[in-house]
C-alpha cells in the first residue's frame, strides 16, 4: 500500500482516536444507511463510500485490529505476524513510531535492513533477514484469524473475511416470485429463479462488497420477502386463497371459475359443503423446485350472506325458513358443564 492509498478510518467515520466502542458502531451504521447501494442505485461514489465505511467498520469494531491499525498505520496488517519486527516473538516496541514516512511498504522494510530504499528516510539496521509475500491469489477456507500473514515463511494464510460477503433482503411481488425476475443491484444484475418463497435465502457469487485486501469481492446472500397479496397466501408449500360462495351455492351446490397463477379455472362445488371447508386444485399452487412440476392450491369455501336482497329473495327466504326441517343446533341441546 502507497502512502497515497492510505486510509484514516477514524476520518473515514467522522471519528478521532478517543472514540469509544460504541461512538464506532453509531458512526457505522449512519453512513452505512446513507451509503447503501440500495438507497443510491447507480451511485459509484456512494458505493465506494459505503466500501470505505464497511472496511473501516471492520478495523476499528475489533479491538485486536484497532490496536495495530493505532500502533502501525497503513501497515497494520503485515504487522505482528512471526518474523515481523516488533511482531510475534520479537521485543521491538513500534508503538509511536511514524510510518507515514514511507511511501510503501517495501520502503519501510528496506530502511528497516538498511538497504536505503527511494522515498524511505534511512534508519536502523538489522541483522535480522527474512523474506514476506504480500497476499495474492484466491483465499479458500475459513475459520482462524482472517488476518494471518505469515511474512517470515513467505505463505499466504489468510482466510476470506466476512466483511466481503453482503447480506440484503430482496422484496419481491408474487408474481416476480412465481415467474422469477431480473433485478439490477449496484454490482450487476441478478437473477432471482421462479419458485423462491418468503424466507428463501440465494447466494449471488461475486457480488457482494469488494475485498480490500485481495481485490475480490464476496458473495451476494439475498433473503427473500414477498409483498402481501390480496388474493393468495402460502401454507407450507401450498397456496392458499378464500372464495365466497351464496347460501343457495352452499346447500345446492354449483360449478364457480377461481384465479389461480395461471388464470381462471372451473371448480365444482358440492352440495352441501361447509363454510370453511377447503377444496383441492392439484398442480395449479406454487413451482417446485429445479422444474419438479407445481405444489396445490387450497381453495377455502366461505359462504357470505348478502347484505341487501330484492323482496322476492326475501319472499323467497321467508318460504324457506318457514318449511325447513334442518335444525344445526339439535346437537347444542346436550351440551353442559
């Protein structure tokens, strides 16, 4: 890292060096809601800004991390690995030492050996020698410290930080959701596949933040939420929907054309159903998934009274009160306590 790829995270969070844990944590998620790439779509300069906020987040909200980035500036992270002077086993103190002197890295190390590298004031000699690799290549694995660099062994250790992996919720109508849906994000377009259901979880690889210390980005997890539908609901993996039917369509019974995703079809229904009862449409619910056909559609019989009716439906209902033998509250007659 140059001397002008140098970042002050504490100025990156409008913060100094006596911030508090929890000054950090407040300064994060204010820039991190004004910076989401969600809340300025197409914005790169809000995108970086949110990638700056991110890393310096990372940093200062490990207590570990904050103390080498205080210790060592922009080499925080090559610092205190084995070899590494003033590091791991080593009794040299750097602590208050000024590292914005040298434009590199390398530049440091060479003053440090005495080789009088450009642009690094000379300074101590050592007869320490030792080889350091910067990181390169693509991590792999997790676990352990996701920092490690071994400069002394001259290998890459580090394993893939969770910083560079993003997690966003993704609302989506019912129907994006049925048919599936091509959604632009900051880093490129996704594909959300037909069938995802409230809860679903998609990984995106490499789309999520960029990684500042290999040049990689992360992956891009998605958790699905659908918007409240008028007609349709999930059971499990089923649809569900209500259909009101007529007193006389209850007790005679009738054919009715019910919405599914894919239009209208013709239901038959029985005389004599109850309100509530529910009716099966096979293979018209929600797609299974990699193309294994559709769930059901749980059709919910309610009868609904209407509020007005013309004199001779009530002429009409009168006659039937008057003659009907069916009496639903026979059965009430036994009940006690």
């Amino acid at each position: 890292m140059s001397a002008t790829d140098y970042k002050d995270y504490y100025t990156t969070l409008g913060l100094d060096k006596t911030a508090t844990a929890e000054d950090i944590k407040k300064a994060y998620r204010k820039l991190a809601r004004k910076y989401h790439p969600d809340m300025n779509p197409g914005n790169k300069q809000a995108e970086a800004s949110f990638k700056d906020v991110s890393e310096a987040y990372e940093v200062l909200s490990d207590p570990e991390k904050r103390g080498k980035y205080d210790q060592f500036g922009q080499y925080w992270n090559q610092a205190g690995a084995t070899g590494w002077p003033g590091g791991a086993g080593s009794a040299q103190d750097f602590s208050g030492f000024d590292f914005s002197q040298f434009n590199s890295f390398d530049d440091f190390i060479n003053s440090l050996l005495g080789r009088g590298a450009t642009g690094a004031r000379p300074g101590s000699s050592s007869s320490r020698s030792y080889s350091y690799r910067t990181q390169t290549g693509n991590p792999s694995g997790f676990g352990g410290s996701p920092y490690g660099n071994d400069l002394g062994s001259g290998f890459n250790t580090r394993n893939p930080s969770s910083v560079a992996d993003t997690e966003a919720i993704i609302t989506l109508t019912l129907a994006e959701a049925f048919h599936g849906v091509q959604k632009r994000f900051a880093t490129g377009e996704v594909t959300i596949p037909s069938g995802v259901k409230p809860g679903s979880r998609i990984r995106v690889r490499g789309q999520g933040q960029l990684d500042p210390y290999n040049q990689q980005r992360g992956d891009l997890y998605l958790k699905v939420e659908i918007q409240p539908h008028s007609f349709f609901q999930f059971d499990g993996d089923n649809l569900v929907c209500e259909v009101p039917v007529t007193p006389d369509e209850m007790v005679l019974g009738t054919s009715i054309e019910v919405p599914t995703p894919d239009g209208m079809v013709t239901m038959n229904i029985p005389a004599g159903i109850r309100s509530g009862q529910s009716l099966r449409l096979r293979g018209k619910g929600w797609p299974k998934p990699k193309g294994g056909g559709r769930t059901d559609q749980l059709v919910k019989i309610i009868v609904v009274p209407p509020k007005e009716i013309s004199p001779s439906e009530r002429e009409y209902y009168e006659k039937i009160r008057a003659s009907r033998t069916f009496n639903p509250r026979n059965s009430l007659k036994d009940i006690k306590l």
